[in-house]
C-alpha cells in the first residue's frame, strides 16, 4: 500500500436514508484538506489492526476544502468495511490517504450527462457541484429503488437540473436511454457510477444506441469478474526494466502479489481491478488485461493493471 495517511476528524454524521451514512471530516488543527477534483475518491483505513481499507469518493463540493464528505452505503455482505464506516461518531478519529481521480470530469466535452445508480450518485454529486459553479451544461440522473433509498433530496430537488427516476415511481418518470441521453452527440460526455448490473445495462445500452466508448466514463465500486478469473491462467515471467528482476506467475498468483512478495515496491490499493492505483506501463510482451478501469486508448498505449491482468507472452517487461 503506498499511502501517506492523513489524519482527520468525524466532525458531523447523520444518516441520509436508513442505509446511508453521511460523514463529514476534518483537520485536527483545522487547516484546508488537500485539494482535489470532482470524482476523486479517498482511501480510508477502516481497520488498522485488520489492514482493511476501502475507498470512498468524494461528494461534496471540490471547492470547500474545509472538509470531505463521504456517504456511506451499509453493506451487510461485505467484510466489515461499511459496516465500520456507520459505527463512527463525531469526534472519532478516521485515517484517509491523501485523493486520487481516475473519474474526471472531461475538460473537451461541452455538455455533461451525469447518470448515478443508487450510492454511485457521490462522484457524480462532486461533478454536478463542479459543473454548476462553472456554469457548464449538465444533467444529473439519479436512479434509486425509491424516494426513501435515495440520499441528499434536499439540495438535489432544488436543482433544476436533476432528474430523479425511482424504480417505484411512475413509468413515465424511471431511466430511459432514449429520452434521458438521447442520441450520440460529439461534444458531450456521458458519467456513469452505481451497481454493476446498473452500470452494465446504461452502458450497453448507450453503446448500441450509438454512444462511442470513448464518450462513457465509469467508477466502478466492485470488480465484474471474480478475484479467481484475475488469477486464471499459465506462467509467465514478468521483468521489471529498471531493477533488472525478473519474477514468475503461476496459475492463481496476481503479477502484484509476486512483486510484493518479491520486495518489489509496485503501486496499488483496491487489488480489484478498479481503482488505477497499480497502473504500470508494459515496454514488452502482449498483455491480457482483465481490469475494469482503462480505456481502449489507455490499453494501446501499453497501460497494464498489475493487481488483475496477465500475459498472454511468455514475459512481460514492466516500466518498473
């Protein structure tokens, strides 16, 4: 893990819906949070004995650096994580890396569809803050199972550029590609974030009304595939070209758990596949990318996700 923790502070928590939680955190000596841009989103050391970690995104505004809001979605399945985050109280100290942003608002698009799936709205909160202090064209769509699931109603109904589709609701008002998007347009940028089947059926279904990948930015909050289809598959040698090491990956072994068993100080975080943190450049070999974050462009340019992808060469040479 290559964080340089911050210390902070709960210095206000109140549940948004009976699942959310909403925390807002501080400097101990009340000086600015670091900066950061819409989308970003933070580590947090949830347990320290247990080395759990999680990563949250930002959803307040990027301007008010005088504190981070986080919103935290209860997760009875998970491993302890949000479950952790909701037993905070004011005044409890939290460990937070410093932010990170692989879901920036596009600086080339002159108009933005925001479209957030339940707990997916929090980046997309960050952006819409963002875009209206800009004053640039945008619409949110927030999809939740009802009005009582979704957080933050209060600021967002008194946006005239929201939209609120409620699985509940009226037909007229729920989600539709065909009047919510529209078609393809070359100027405009479409954000999506929310729960992978949300996620898959809003993308899909963009990209065959005509979206173009390139025009679709996505954060997944989990992986599509399973932690053993990251693994699958024959040995290979990885070669790092600036230490001159060189480390093979056997069936059901990552590329970063070999390097970090190997002492190997490789970046990385969610080890899922889908936060960016252990993107390395391949100078040789043919990778098998199996991550759920870089583009088609990034992968071209030789992008490689050391915690989920492999080789489909005998070696891959890392710019490590």
């Amino acid at each position: 893990m290559n964080n340089d923790w911050l210390d902070t502070i709960v210095a206000a928590r109140h549940d948004a819906t009976a699942r959310i939680a909403v925390l807002d955190l501080v400097s101990p000596d009340d000086a600015d949070l670091p900066e950061f841009a819409a989308g970003a989103h933070v580590d947090v050391l949830v347990d320290d004995a247990a080395g759990l970690v999680r990563q949250y995104s930002l959803c307040g505004p990027p301007h008010d650096l005088t504190h981070y809001r986080l919103a935290v979605l209860a997760e009875t399945a998970s491993r302890g994580g949000s479950l952790g985050m909701h037993r905070l109280r004011e005044g409890d100290r939290l460990r937070i890396s410093r932010p990170r942003n692989r879901f920036g608002v596009s600086d080339q698009a002159h108009r933005h569809l925001l479209v957030a799936g339940g707990i997916g709205v929090t980046p997309l909160l960050a952006m819409a803050h963002a875009l209206q202090i800009t004053d640039c064209d945008y619409e949110l769509h927030y999809c939740a199972r009802s009005r009582a699931d979704a957080a933050f109603l209060d600021e967002l109904e008194r946006d005239p550029r929201v939209r609120l589709h409620f699985d509940d609701g009226p037909d007229d008002q729920r989600f539709s590609i065909a009047a919510d998007l529209g078609p393809p347009s070359p100027d405009t940028a479409v954000y999506v974030c929310g729960p992978g089947g949300f996620m898959d059926f809003v993308i899909s279904s963009a990209q065959e009304a005509g979206w173009p990948a390139e025009a679709i930015r996505k954060e997944r909050f989990a992986p599509v595939q399973d932690a053993e289809v990251h693994t699958a598959g024959g040995t290979f040698t990885v070669r790092l070209a600036k230490s001159g090491g060189e480390f093979e990956v056997k069936e059901g072994e990552s590329v970063l758990d070999v390097l970090l068993a190997g002492g190997v100080e490789a970046p990385y975080s969610c080890q899922q596949g889908i936060c960016g943190e252990c993107i390395v450049r391949v100078l040789a070999g043919e990778p098998d990318h199996r991550d759920d974050i870089l583009t088609d462009r990034e992968r071209a340019d030789g992008m490689f996700t050391t915690c989920s992808s492999r080789a489909l060469s005998p070696t891959l040479e890392l710019d490590l």
